[in-house]
C-alpha cells in the first residue's frame, strides 16, 4: 500500500518514520521546502530521540522519502494521514483551517479510490466534514472513505509509544476502510479498538483530559500538604498503590504545559459551551493548573523583600524532558513575572535556549551549562527534570551561588539531602528546609 503524510510536524514525521521502518512506503509531504530539504538530508527539525537515525536508515532502504510537489505526494496513494496542526483560536477551538486546506488539496490531487485517516487531533465532527469536503470536489469516479485514527505519543518518547503503544484507535463507518488501516498497523502487533467516527475523536480529547485531571489533582492534594505538614511523595505513592488509579501522573510539580494537554482540554470545553454542557471539573483544570505555574514565584516573593536586581537561575525551559518543545511551559510564565519584577535572569535547558531566545532575546541571559547558570546565583529555580539537572549534586547548588536557595518544582532533590548539604530548599507538597 502507498501511504501518503500530510504534514511533517511532531505526530506526522514520527508517525511516517515508524510505518516506513516497519516495512511500508512512505512520502510524507509538507509545503515548507526548508523542513523538505532538510529530512531529504537525513535530520529532523525537531528533538526527539533516536529520530535524526530512523530517518536516515529508511531513507537509505528506499522506504521514506520527502516532497512538497502536491502531485508527486498524492498521486496513486491508496491512503492518505492527514497529521496538520489544529493550533488553538483565541477562544480555545481548533483551528480547522490547515486541515481544511489538506482535504482540499487531496481533493483535487488523489488519483484514485483512496482511504483519508486523520491523526490530527480534531473536535467531534470534523472527520465527517472532512468528508464532505473532499467529496464535494472529487470526480465522479472516485470514492473516498474516511477513517479517525488518533494518536497518543508523547514527546521524547514519541518512537517507543509507536512500536509499544497501549491501543490503536479506529474510527470508522466503513468496515472495510477500517480493517485495511487495521492491517497498515499489524506489524506493531497492538491491540486495536474499533469505534465509530465521532467516538474515535472523542475518545482523544478524553484520555488527555483524563490525565490532566489526574495532574491537576494531585497538585491540589500537593498544596494541601504543605498547609497541613503531609509529603505528597508519600501520599502519592499510597495513593498510587491502589490498581484502580495506578501511580502515573501523580508526580507533583508546576502543572502541565506542551502543545496538547493545554490545547485538548481547551477545545474540549468549547465543544462542550457549543453543545450547552457546562464541564465544571474540567474548567477546574485549567484553573488549577494556570494557578500551579505560579506557586514558585509566589513563594519566591514571600521570602525575598524584593527581587529587584537579584541574580536569578532558572534550570529548565521546555514543559518535559527530551523535546525542545516550549509551548505553554512554565519557564515562560516564570520568566514573564521575574522580568516584572526587574530581576536579572540566566536560564539554562540542554535543547530548549534557542527558542527562549527568540522570545526574549536580551532581555535574559543564556548559560553554556548549570553551572555557568548558577556561578553568583541568589536563588534558583528547577523548571524541568532534565538529567543532568536532576542529577546535579546539591553541593554544585551551594558551591556556585551566592545563596544557595533552590525553588524545585519537579522535586529532584530529598529533604534529607538538601538538609544535609545546608540547602534552602522549597519543593511542591513538602516542607521547607531552611
């Protein structure tokens, strides 16, 4: 089966790698020749590990190839991926627009019976209107089928959740059109859950707003502790022993950023104000989880008379570790409010600084290293766990700054060790050592 992928970005690129490894032929297509030319040359213009060598491995076998020719994309493909973005519009819907523009295009240029699958992350109903779309313009000899088919990847471990994800989802009402994209996936030996359209698409904007909750909930029980003198590490891993919540997502930090929790939930509670439902727990979410960035600068301001002129460190920029992704991270928040507060600011992050820096620019200042970032520091903050960060001895903390107050918001560190180096240290759900 000739496979086409419309759109090189994060689900699109990993997810044509993936199928081209396991033995399928793949073209995946986009419009910005600069992204093209550079996978053509076996790199990725994102971070994600262990990408840059599955590109040029496949490339190599004949297996994966790059074009922004629209005709050379879509020609003769019997099955199409629509992986656009569905950015969010100022009032938290999807942006259907490059999705639009994709069924357009594939409208005008496919070749023959094709089956169109949508991995983008979309509201329930946009799979049928996509439909509608391209039908509209197809020549009446050929037929379209439309499959839903959601993905689930995390970033920085985008490729291990394609080759050992939990489920695929399809959607579909045409069985046909389903078990053929069924059989596209059977190298992956996943279980497979067939729904209908709207389920399938319904079925994304609810397990990430499931685990957002779960995040958000376990925040608040955070807070909770440090008012009435429990540990959330111990409270989670009680919690978490129990097999009817499991322990993922119950690490207490700063709240979740990254393109798709913040995004999801938004465009779920849109879809929902559309229908007239009113989803309290999930507008407590996004409460919830705006308020949590901000815990450490508040406790920042409580200790410190003024900020002003004092030397900040921020380890971390992007919302997790391994990506260089910085949408909605909490480093730009913290970054924003330091600089109100006329602080002088370095930040430190193994991949993410170019992008902080086309944000800021001078305004802030950019180490080659932690320690760099922490040489004369008043107080610093740990924004993301990366390894070297979380790995750092807390005696690099006292012996580099001037004072050596760590505000850590992902927990890195035990209280007995940061006591026992002399540390001040404050950290999300647990006492302060001072």
């Amino acid at each position: 089966m000739k496979i086409t992928i419309t759109g090189t970005g994060y689900v699109g690129l990993v997810t044509g790698v993936c199928l081209s490894d396991v033995g399928h032929q793949i073209t995946c297509y986009d419009i910005d020749q600069e992204k093209i030319d550079l996978l053509n040359s076996g790199q990725s213009p994102i971070y994600e590990p262990g990408l840059d060598e599955l590109i040029q491995k496949n490339i190599q076998k004949g297996r994966l190839q790059f074009t922004s020719n629209v005709k050379e994309a879509y020609s003769g493909a019997d099955c199409i991926f629509i992986a656009v973005g569905t950015p969010p519009n100022e009032d938290g819907s999807a942006n259907l627009t490059y999705i639009e523009n994709a069924a357009i295009e594939i409208a005008e240029h496919m070749t023959k019976d094709c089956i169109v699958v949508t991995k983008s992350t979309v509201p329930v109903g946009t799979n049928e209107h996509i439909g509608m779309i391209i039908q509209e313009r197809l020549p009446v000899n050929l037929k379209v089928r439309i499959v839903s088919n959601p993905e689930f990847l995390r970033e920085g471990s985008a490729i291990h959740d394609t080759f050992h994800g939990d489920r695929i989802v399809i959607g579909s009402d045409n069985q046909e059109a389903g078990k053929r994209i069924e059989e596209i996936y059977s190298p992956f030996k996943l279980p497979v859950v067939h729904t209908d359209l709207r389920s399938a698409e319904m079925i994304k904007y609810a397990s990430n707003s499931f685990l957002a909750l779960k995040i958000s909930f376990i925040n608040e029980i955070a807070n909770l502790c440090e008012k009435v003198g429990g540990n959330i590490e111990q409270v989670a891993r009680g919690v978490g022993l129990d097999k009817r919540i499991g322990n993922k997502f119950l690490q207490a930090g700063i709240g979740f950023g990254g393109s798709c929790f913040p995004k999801d939930i938004n465009a779920l509670n849109h879809l929902a104000n559309e229908y007239d439902y009113d989803f309290k727990i999930l507008k407590s979410v996004i409460d919830v989880n705006r308020l949590q960035k901000e815990r450490l600068f508040h406790k920042a301001k409580e200790i410190f008379e003024s900020l002003a002129g004092r030397k900040i460190t921020i380890l971390g920029l992007t919302f997790k570790p391994n990506t260089d992704d910085i949408r909605d991270a909490a480093s730009l928040k913290l970054i924003q409010d330091l600089l109100l507060e006329d602080a002088v600011i370095t930040v430190y992050d193994p991949v993410g600084m170019s992008k902080v820096e086309k944000l800021f620019g001078d305004k802030i200042q950019y180490a080659a290293s932690a320690e760099d970032a922490l040489a004369g520091s008043e107080a610093a903050f740990i924004l993301t766990e990366w390894g070297e960060i979380k790995t750092l001895s807390l005696e690099t903390f006292k012996s580099y700054m001037e004072k050596p107050i760590l505000f850590d918001g992902r927990n890195c560190f035990t209280l007995e060790d940061a006591e026992k180096h002399g540390i001040h240290y404050y950290s999300i759900g647990r006492k302060p050592i001072v």
